[in-house]
C-alpha cells in the first residue's frame, strides 16, 4: 500500500524504510522533530513556509507602524504599540522554527532582502487613514487567525509550537481592530464612512490573502498529506467568510460584495469571486507598496548593522558575561 | 550585511511560575548572554508568562539521537513490572 505521502513523489522512488517510518508517524498524527529523519521535499517545504510567514509578520509591522505616531489618543497607541511588538515577537518565533530545520535566520533574511522569498501580499496595500489600523485587525488578521489556528496542529513540532502562542497573542489582534472600527462606526458621519472606506479597501485583499483558490494551489495536495496543511485555501476562505460576513453587520459596515449572502440550503455564506489576477500582479511584486516595503525592509536591516556590531565588540570585550549564567 | 558573523543561538528555559521546572520555550541570538536574557524577556514574557528565565547556549546541549532512539530507551520497554498496575491487588484492600 502506497502511503498518503508519496502521492507525488515519482514512481522510481523505491520505499525509503525511513520515509515509511515518517509517513507512518504523520499519518498517526504525532509530530516530527528537528532531529528525525524527513524527506528533502518535507523539510525544504517547511522552510520556504515558515520563513514566508516569519516575513509577512515582520513586513506586517510596516503598515500598522506607520500610524504610531498619529494614534488618536494614548489608549490607541499603546495597543498599536503592543500589537506591532507582537508581530516582532511572532517573527522572531517562526524564525527560530525555521532554524530547527538547519538554516540561520541571517540567511533567511537575506533571501528577503533579495527578494527570492516572500511575505504575505496583503502587506503591499497601504493604510491610508486610521480606520485602516482598525480594517487590519478586524480583516487581516481575521484571516490571519483563520489561515493559523489548524497550523496548531501542523506536523512539525517547532512550527506547531510556535502557533500555538502566535494565536493566543492574535485573538487580541483582531479584538482591539473591532472594538477599534465598531467605534468609528459608531462615530461621527465622518468616522464612520472613513471605517466604510477601509473596510472596501481591505475586504478582498483580505480575502484573497488567504491564497489562490484550490484548483490553481500549486503546493497544496503535498502539504497535506504531509500534515502541513490541514485545508484547502478554498475551505479556508469560506471559514473566513463566514466568521466575519455576521460581524460586519455588527459594526455596521456593508462589505463590498454585492454577492454575499447566507445561504441556507449550503448553510455558508455565498460570495463573489476574488480578483485573483490581482494577488499574483500583488504576489508577483507590482502592489502599490512592494518597493516601499523592501526598500525599508533593508533600510532597518542596515541602520541597525551599527547596533549588532557594537554588541558582538562588547560580547568579545566582556567574555565573563558570554559565559553560561 | 552577509558579511556579519551571526550572533550565537540560545535555548531559552522560562518558569512561568513558582513551584514548577522551567520549560522550553524556544530560542533565540543573542552576543552574550546578558543579552539574551533580555532579549529572551521581550520575546517570551510579553504577557507575564514567567518569573524566571534560563538562557543556555545552543552548541552546549547534548542530545539523544533519534536514529538510535529505539535501543536508547529499549532497557525500559520490557520492564512493565516498574509500574504500580503491574500488581494484582485483592479486592478488600481499598487504596494501597
């Protein structure tokens, strides 16, 4: 009996005991560790995977940065401020996942910074006005949440591990950009069309995000029969869908598809189709703010040479304090 | 950059609190190990998960190895009588 993992794998591929031994303890639902023998394909997967997510959160910090400073009172901007520090945090903890897999997060970053890998595409939209701070907690990090509560469950250990505290730390995310938007909402006429104007904004970037749909996925069937993934994009965004579709009449804010209704017989919500052409012109670099994002990106990767440098003269100064504590 | 050697790695071992062993959390660089104590706070107690952090440099962790896992352990895997349920116990006898 073939196992569920060799399904694209070639036919010339000879039963590796080893690879048995590794679908077998997949297919049992246990976890993989750093230390156990995987295939090349499983371990080269995760690593574009985790390093892509590590990306997007430390790209993500970008868009919400911008508004730090014009928070519109000192209760905001402690949460903006506690929010981006959390995407530091997430990031630093995809990046040491990663690393389990044998690379160094230096290297990663400088695959970034060359552009040959990648962050999530909705990072490359701009946040125009403060509602957006609020659009951004409610949507992307809805899909965020969405895309990585059954990542919790992914088969390898330290990336799984790593989730379980990203979405605990999430749920706050996207609690504070619905209080936030509600608010507006429920605001001054201009306040609430500025929340109404981000909410159209970020609605299919944010449903898009959650990637291409099923029958364009070019690493899905892999992944999960790797237990990478656990669903389809497609299955996913319907998630999403349905998760925000009761909550944007709450805030009272009319998403902008005329074709989202409930539908009974289905018991989801029915939706219009995504500009897929948009994310891969996004995917593929041409979004409004890609350059931005990259050029800053290496900007702050190279102001802060200075800092790492001065530390690693002080750790070779001060050998004492290097010593295991 | 490429040129920057990389910072050394560290485990980090968090207590989240009294009365229970430190666990692993993860890891992370750092130049020396002051700082990783630091940066070992700002990462993994944002929300008071800890009242004490251990920061051990990665390279000084020696590990089983998962090739030989079945032997390793195997002493133990036919000794069933090192637990308690191996022993009948008369039914009068309440707790023991």
């Amino acid at each position: 009996m073939r196992s569920k993992g060799q399904i694209e794998h070639d036919e010339t591929d000879v039963a590796d005991p080893r690879e048995l031994e590794f679908q077998a303890l997949i297919d049992s639902d246990q976890r993989i560790e750093p230390r156990d023998w995987m295939p090349d394909g499983y371990r080269k997967s995760l690593i574009r995977q985790i390093a892509q997510h590590a990306h997007s959160e430390i790209v993500g910090m970008q868009p919400e940065g911008n508004w730090i400073t014009r928070a519109p009172s000192l209760r905001r901007k402690a949460i903006l401020m506690a929010k981006v520090q959390d995407e530091a945090g997430h990031g630093l903890y995809l990046y040491c996942a990663a690393e389990t897999l044998g690379v160094d997060r230096s290297e990663l970053i400088d695959l970034l910074d060359q552009g040959r890998q990648k962050y999530s595409s909705i990072f490359n939209y701009p946040t125009l006005t403060w509602a957006d701070v609020g659009a951004i907690g409610w949507l992307v990090d809805g899909a965020a949440i969405t895309n990585q509560i059954p990542l919790c469950r992914c088969s390898f250990g330290p990336y799984a591990r790593a989730m379980v505290r990203v979405c605990k730390e999430e749920s706050f995310h996207q609690r504070q950009g619905f209080e936030s938007l509600y608010a507006l909402s429920h605001g001054t006429t201009e306040q609430h069309a500025m929340a109404q104007d981000a909410v159209n904004r970020w609605w299919w970037p944010s449903v898009e995000m959650l990637g291409p749909p099923d029958t364009e996925s070019t690493h899905s069937a892999q992944s999960m029969a790797w237990g990478i993934k656990r669903f389809s994009n497609d299955e996913l965004r319907q998630r999403f869908i349905d998760m925000v579709a009761p909550q944007a009449v709450v805030l009272g804010l009319t998403p902008p598809d005329p074709e989202l209704r409930w539908n009974e017989e289905r018991g989801h919500y029915d939706f219009g189709k995504p500009d897929f052409e948009e994310l891969r012109r996004v995917v593929g670099g041409d979004g409004p703010c890609n350059r931005q994002r990259a050029a800053h990106h290496l900007k702050a990767q190279e102001d802060g040479a200075w800092v790492r440098a001065a530390a690693a003269a002080y750790a070779t100064k001060h050998p004492a304090a290097s010593a295991a504590a | 950059m490429s040129e920057e050697t990389p910072a050394p790695l560290w485990e980090v071992f968090i207590r989240s609190k009294r009365g229970l062993a430190h666990n692993h959390v993860g890891s992370l660089h750092a130049p020396d190990a002051e700082m990783a104590l630091r940066n070992a706070r700002d990462v993994y107690t944002r929300r008071m998960e800890g009242v004490s952090i251990w920061v051990v440099p990665s390279a000084m962790i020696t590990a089983s190895s998962p090739d030989e896992k079945d032997s390793f352990f195997d002493p133990a895997a036919d000794k069933p009588y090192r637990h308690p349920t191996f022993y009948s116990i008369p039914k009068e006898v309440q707790q023991l």
